[in-house]
C-alpha cells in the first residue's frame, strides 16, 4: 500500500485489525515509469514490485512516539503562531510559554 496524503490510515489499520500482512511504502520510492497513471496500474505495478522483493516497508512509529509526535507539531505551531504575533522585543516567556 502507498502512504499518499492521510487516505491510507483507515484501511491500513483495518487490514492490520484483520491479521493481514500489510507493507506500507512510500510512493517515491515506488514510482511506475509508464506515462499513464491508473490506480489498476499501479496496483500491478506495487504487486510486481512486491513479488520480486524490491519493496520495503516505511517505518511506522509505535502509539506512544506517535503521540509524541503529534504533541510537539501542536507545539510548535503554537510556538510559530506566538512568535509571529509578538513584537520582536518582547519577552515571550512573559506571557507564560516555554
């Protein structure tokens, strides 16, 4: 399966719930060199890849580092957005962020 946008998550983990083995792979590093572009195509295209063993899976992060990961992208779009509407000789930390 190819991680394109955020569409791949639920049937990612559906499969998973199903006791399937699933391979996720990014799609740069699967890329068909034919010109037309169907998702048939590239069904075939990721099985070929996959039978002759040229496909490895994308790291996927545990719950726990997932969580972390989420939580500091929250915190560092708070952080910009601090930042960006603060004058520049202001002491951010004054108003109670870290």
């Amino acid at each position: 399966m190819e991680s394109t946008g955020s569409y791949w998550q639920n049937l990612f983990a559906t499969l998973q719930e199903a006791k399937l083995e699933v391979i996720l792979v990014n799609a740069m590093f699967s890329k068909n060199p034919s010109n037309k572009k169907t998702d048939v195509k590239d069904y075939r295209w990721l099985q070929k890849l996959h039978s002759i063993g040229l496909l490895s899976g994308s790291f996927l992060p545990d719950t726990d580092t997932e969580q972390i990961r989420k939580q500091l992208s929250i915190d560092k779009k708070k952080h910009k957005r601090i930042n960006k509407n603060t004058p520049k000789n202001m002491d951010v930390n004054l108003l109670g962020y870290q």
